[in-house]
C-alpha cells in the first residue's frame, strides 16, 4: 500500500503539471467564449426555457404540446448537428479551425449552417411558441451577420505539434452544449 501511495504521491505532479492537459484548457477556453459558440449557447437556452415554460403550462392542449414538442424536436437535432460539425472541424484541421476560434470566427460552412438555425427557429419554434402562449418572443437572440463578426486577433497561436486532448475536449465543450432531451426538461 505504502509502494502504491509513493508512486501516486510522485506521478500526481507530472499529471497535473503536464503541458498537454494545459493546453486543453485553453483551447476549451477558447472555443467556449468564441463569439458564434456564445450564440448558439444562448439559443440553446432560450429555447430550453421555453420548452420548459410551455411543458409546464396548465390547461395547454395535447395539440399545442405535441406541435412545440416536435418543433423543439427538430431544433435541438439541428443544434446538436451543429454541434457535431463544429467538433468534427476542430478534430480534421486542429490548427486552423482552432486559430479562427482563437480570433472569434469560425468556418463559412459552419456560420451559415447556424445562421439556418437561426431562421428555423425564429419562424418555426418562436412562431408556433407565441400561438399557443400568447407571449410575444422576446428579442433574446441576436444571430451574428454574416461580415460582422470579431476580427480581434489573438496572440496564442495552435501549433499541429501541441497536444490537444480530444476525450476532454468532447467531454468539455460537446456535453455541456449538447441541448436536452424533451423529456429530461423541467
């Protein structure tokens, strides 16, 4: 036992003081305050709250709650596409994709795939939201025009050398952003 305690008491700086998870961090920095995450983010949310204030509703027909439901449905799976894009980007060209990220952009492809989620759910989820609640939705969600989006450059600049921990990486930014299941909502 004594042996076992030795090795962890002496392996435990190398795990914590190892550059790679260091680097990790940052990048998972990176990519949760980049600007087009932070609004996907909000959208999520929003959307989230909605399901649950519609879910709670008393005396809502089982017709109003099955039209939000496969609406809600339809937006957390284009969400989570989204989300599954923007991790499988990071994994094909690390660098690049982490350097745009690091700057506040991301790639044209992914903008206008979030900029149609958008639009889905502004004329989809929002509309069919005030026809049963009668609450005017409110502008909580700014989509990012296209042309418009930060162009601060960063002074941390991702090598293809340093290591990225990709397990942590989907277990840092792919779970946490992953919307939620309609019956897990409150």
């Amino acid at each position: 036992m004594k042996h076992k305690l030795l090795i962890l008491l002496f392996a435990l700086p190398l795990i914590v003081l190892n550059p790679a998870l260091s680097q990790s961090k940052e990048v998972v920095k990176t990519i949760m305050t980049n600007q087009w995450v932070t609004k996907y983010k909000k959208l999520k949310t929003d959307l989230e709250n909605k399901a649950a204030f519609i879910k709670n509703m008393e005396n809502l027909s089982s017709k109003d709650l099955a039209t939000i439901k496969k609406s809600y449905v339809e937006t957390t799976f284009m969400l989570d596409s989204w989300l599954n894009h923007l991790v499988t980007s990071i994994q094909e060209d690390k660098t690049k994709n982490l350097e745009q990220l690091a700057n506040g952009n991301i790639t044209d492809d992914l903008k206008e795939e979030l900029q149609e989620i958008f639009t889905f759910y502004a004329n989809d989820f929002s509309t069919k939201y005030e026809d049963v609640t009668g609450i005017k939705n409110s502008a909580v969600i700014g989509s990012p025009i296209m042309g418009q989006e930060n162009t601060e450059i960063s002074t941390e600049v991702y090598s293809s050398s340093s290591e990225v921990d990709m397990d942590m990486l989907l277990a840092k930014v792919k779970k946490p952003l992953s919307p939620s299941d309609w019956n897990s909502i409150y």
